[in-house]
C-alpha cells in the first residue's frame, strides 16, 4: 500500500523571487520513513508542501509516486495525510468527528466510518475521549487527534511537519516513540520535518539534512554523525571539535592531567551521563572533550588530549 516517492528537478522560487528550493532530486523508498532536517527557512516546508500537492514545483520539476507523475495532481487526489505542528483540527468537533472528517468526505459508509474511528481511537489511545471537544485536550491529546486523522482514510503518506515542536520537553519525547511505534506498525512511506537532530535521529531510517535550499547530505543517522558531508553537517548533527582537516567528536578524545600539557581545563560541566570539558590552548583555540563522571577536572588543569582508542 505504501508508495516510493521520486522527486526530479525539483526546485521552488517564490513570486518576488525567494529561492526556497533549488532544483533537487530525491528518492524515499516504498514504506521508509525519511527525515527532512535543518534549520529555519532551509526549505523543509516548502519540499514537504510539494511533496504533498500543496504548491507546483518551479517548471521542469516532476514528483513521481509509484513511477506515475503527480506533479499537477491537488492534494486531495494524492492519498496522502498531514499532521502539522498547530494541530489545525476542527474546534466545533469532538475527537471522534474529528478523525473521522477525512472518511466522511471521501463518502465512506456511516457504519465503516464508526468502525475505523474506533480502530483509530485505539490505536491512538484516544477511546476515552472520544465525545470530548478537541479544545478541551492537551496538546499531546490534540497532536494524537491529529494523527489518527490523517491515517484513518489509510493514505499512502503520511507527512509530518514539526509535529512535535509545540509540545513540552518531556510530551515531545513520549509522543515521538508513540509515532516510531505507529510508523513502524503501519509500514507507511513517511517524511517528517524537524529542526531538532535528536528527533531525527530517534526516528528516522534516513536523514535528508538541508542547507538553504539544497539537500547537504542523505543518510543514516550514523553516517551523518560520523561521516558529515561537510561543516554544516557535522555542526548541526552532535557537537565536534576542527583538529586541523580533521572533525572529532568531544566523546572520541581523552584527557589526562599533565603539567606539561598543552590544554588548560576552562570549565567542566556536570551533563549527567557524561562531564563536558571545555579546553583552551596557548594559541586560543578551543576543544571540547566528554569524559565519564569520575574525576571531574578543574578549571586551570592542565592535561594532554588523546585520541581515545576503539571501543
Ligand atoms: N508562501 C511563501 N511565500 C514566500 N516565501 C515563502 C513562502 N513560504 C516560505 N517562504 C520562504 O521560503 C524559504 C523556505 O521556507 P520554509 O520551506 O518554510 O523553510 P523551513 O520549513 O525549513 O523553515 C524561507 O526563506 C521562507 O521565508
Ligand atoms: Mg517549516
């Protein structure tokens, strides 16, 4: 049921000539989930929305789902479902009436509708608050709306654009397992949207990382974390030192107390799992090294930096 998605030259400028996308290609598999990473205005809304059939891509561009060309295709020809960051749910409706808009309007049978709205509920946890009023939910409650909505006419995408982002610290993290579980159990093609590289990670199959307009790498978490294409990469995915050509993650160095050490301790910081130690040389450069919480340095030490072997 899940479709491979191809997109050809796709690039998007806006009228007045805002450059969102240059012209890109990309390839998601049938039931992947993809994730589309960056920072704000690099163009993920922009390539999820023509993914979606929402906005046409500059001319010579081609979105292709199953081979078959749905370029000019609206979004309500294309099967696919939407959740977004602001929930964007129907206010004047309970949850139940909510989830099951999408059923209603494609004309589907009242008693089919019923059945799959239960279905739904269920698997979104939602079945005690079926009658309730949406504005009368949380927010994780009203994003949980927002997914059953979008997956109960069975689309062939699901696309997800930040829809974690207006929760809470501690509600992001339970709802993200929530949704790995819920993608993983349908086998959807899905590409979700995010600024936050740890959500990525935690999710996806890949990672499509976006630099103004362009797609900078595509991945796994793994090869983004430990082969970055280039600076932006590496700097946007987990912290790194520059050790001359060399990139380093503070995790990979040692440090060990020497009078005659090149490196001064500046702070130590106390992070739970780990110390994060910032250090500075003679010449003013700096380094960061992550060490367990055993002995924690001083500030002033001086202590020599090695490369920590394989684990
Ligand atoms: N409807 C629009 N009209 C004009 N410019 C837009 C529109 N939507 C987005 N942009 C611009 O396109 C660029 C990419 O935006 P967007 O795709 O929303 O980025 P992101 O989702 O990564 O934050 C930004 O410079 C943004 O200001
Ligand atoms: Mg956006």
């Amino acid at each position: 049921m899940s479709v491979a998605i191809k997109l050809r030259g796709c690039g998007k400028t806006w009228p007045g000539g805002t450059v969102a996308l240059h012209p890109l290609d990309l390839d998601i598999a049938a039931g992947e989930t993809l994730v589309l990473l960056g920072p704000s205005g690099c163009g993920k809304t922009t390539l999820l929305r023509l993914i979606a059939g929402l906005e046409l891509p500059d001319a010579g561009g081609q979105v292709l789902f199953d081979g078959e060309d749905v370029t000019r295709l609206p979004i309500e020809r294309r099967n696919v479902g939407m959740v977004f960051q602001s929930y964007a749910l129907f206010p004047n409706m309970d949850v139940a009436g909510n989830i099951g808009y999408g059923l209603r309007v494609r004309g589907i049978p009242r008693a089919e509708v019923a059945r799959r709205v239960d279905e739904m509920l269920e698997m979104t946890r939602l079945t005690e608050f079926a009658r309730r009023r949406v504005d009368a939910l949380s927010g994780g409650q009203r994003q949980r709306v927002a997914l059953a909505r979008a997956i109960a006419p069975r689309p062939r995408v699901l696309l997800l654009d930040e829809p974690l982002s207006a929760l809470d610290a501690r509600l992001r993290e339970e709802l993200r397992q929530e949704i790995d579980a819920l993608l993983r159990s349908l086998g959807i093609t899905a590409i979700y949207v995010t600024h936050d590289q740890a959500e990525a990670m935690a999710l996806s199959d890949r990672i499509c990382a976006m630099e103004r307009g362009r797609i900078a790498q595509i991945g796994t978490g793994r090869d983004l974390y430990h082969r970055p294409a280039n600076d932006f990469v590496a700097g946007f995915v987990g912290d790194t030192n520059r050790l001359g050509e060399e990139l380093v993650r503070p995790e990979q160095l040692a440090l060990h107390p020497s009078a005659e050490g090149e490196w001064t301790v500046q702070r130590a910081t106390f992070l739970g799992p780990f110390v994060r130690v910032k250090l500075r040389d003679a010449a003013g450069r700096e380094l960061m090294v992550d060490m367990p919480d055993l002995a924690t340095p001083a500030p002033g030490a001086r202590v020599e930096v090695r490369r920590r072997g394989p684990a």
